[in-house]
C-alpha cells in the first residue's frame, strides 16, 4: 500500500481521484472556492507549499456525505439505531470525526439532484451542496475507519434523506390573530437562522449578532458554524466564503477573550 507523506501528497491524491480539493485552517477554506472549479495539480502544489501544514477538505460535488454527530444531548448514532434502518446504508467509504463522529461517503448518482439536509435526524446532517465540504483524513482529528471505494447511494437511502418541502401555508384568519406581545432575543435568532441576513448594508452585522448570540448561549462552536452557514444560504443575497469566515474566525475569537480562554 502507497504511503503518502506530507498533506500535499495526500491533496493530490484526492484530485486525482476527481475529488474537489480544499486546504484549511481549523476547518475554514484559506482560499476561495465557492463555485470555483477543481483545483489543478499545480496550483495544490503551490497553495501547500505556502501552507505546507494546512488540512484537507473536499467539497460534496460528486458525493454526499451522512454527517452524524456524538455529543451527550445530541447522538446521531441514536438517532440512526432508531431510525432501524441499516439496509439503507451499504458499506462505503468511513471516516471518525474529531470529536467522535462519523461520516459515511456516498456517490450522487448521475442526473439526480441530492439536496442538502441539516437536522436529518437529530445530530445527523445530510452534506451535499456544491460548495460545501467536509474534512477529511489524515487532517488532524481524523482517521478512516475503513478504505473502501465510495459506492453509489441506493435508492431507498435518496428517498429517505429527501427534505420534506411543506406546502402548508398560514391562513390569513391565523395570521390576523396571532399576535407576538414581545419577541425575545432566542425568537430573533431563531427567525434570523430561518430568513437569512438581511439586505446587502446589514448581512455582516447581523451575522456578527447572530454568532455572537449562539455563542452567547453555549451552542458548541461547530453547530454555530453550521447555522450561520444555513442562515447565509437563506439569504438573498449571501455573502461570499472569505466575507463569512472572516467575520466568524473574528467573533470567535472575540468570544474566547470573554471567556478569558487564551
């Protein structure tokens, strides 16, 4: 078996394999990518030779990713035991996560459309946008489980990961009655989460606000930077990747300051 020696090695590894290549930082891009196409080889060789530690991301374009979680209230491998459906998740490509998780790699099968879904099951998220990514080994933090191909997704694991797209519309009698008397600061999050941030003058202060908001509350930095980023996707007109980790590395790090964590 080839053993492969430094992060760049292992990048162009992953390209070859026609993998869209990511380098990061405590898991923000150092680079722009949103709709970019696939790094070169040459350009890997130059980005990891500036950022020779840097760790390696790979953007769900081809595949998706089953995201599941292990924190004490929020246990994905729960959630899937009883969801008590093993047969809908063939033995494919695995890795452990940081923390404890784990992420199973599945291939989009050719003229189907895998859309993104956030809160699946609760503490498993289904990956799939184009420009979204996850970590992959042997980034710090994380090991395969196992070294098999990714194998295409069948049917049955589509159909169930499918968002359900309510059609159910607010009658305008419910709508004229139901008054708010006072909206509390957690309301405001949670309806920012779900409409987005706001006009082009008011995305990066309402972004500062609502990471500064989650924090505030003890939301674990990770789940914080997955709602901000379904925040900003609600979004008209969404601010771009260096625009979002600028301001979240910023409040993060303001946060550990009030903490006093150095």
């Amino acid at each position: 078996m080839t053993i492969y020696r430094s992060k760049e090695e292992y990048a162009q590894r992953y390209a070859k394999a026609g993998m869209y290549v990511l380098p990061v930082a405590n898991k923000h891009p150092i680079i722009k990518f949103a709709d970019q196409p696939a790094l070169t080889e040459s350009q890997i060789h130059d980005i990891w030779e500036q950022h020779p530690n840097a760790d390696i991301a790979v953007r769900t374009v081809q595949f998706f990713v089953v995201d599941i979680d292990k924190h004490a209230d929020n246990n994905g491998f729960e959630s899937l035991k009883d969801f008590n459906h093993p047969d809908y998740f063939p033995d494919t490509l695995t890795q452990k996560t940081r923390h404890g998780g784990a992420q199973m790699f599945y291939m989009k099968p050719n003229g189907v459309e895998v859309e993104q879904n956030i809160g699946w099951l609760k503490g498993v998220d289904i990956k799939a946008h184009i420009n979204n990514y996850v970590v992959i080994a042997p980034s710090s933090g994380y090991s395969f489980v196992n070294h098999h191909k990714i194998i295409q997704a069948p049917d049955v694991l589509l159909t169930a990961i499918k968002p359900v797209n309510s059609q159910y519309d607010i009658p305008d009698s419910v709508r004229q009655k139901y008054h708010i008397d006072q909206k509390s600061k957690t309301a405001e999050l949670f309806e920012r989460i779900a409409f987005g941030l706001g006009g082009s003058g008011m995305r990066n202060n309402n972004l500062t606000e609502l990471i500064g908001g989650l924090l505030f509350r003890n939301v674990d930095p990770d789940a914080v930077l997955d709602l901000c980023r379904i925040s900003n996707q609600n979004s008209n007109e969404p601010l771009s990747e260096s625009e979002f980790n600028r301001t979240y590395e910023s409040m993060i790090k303001k946060e550990m300051r009030r903490r006093n964590v150095t």
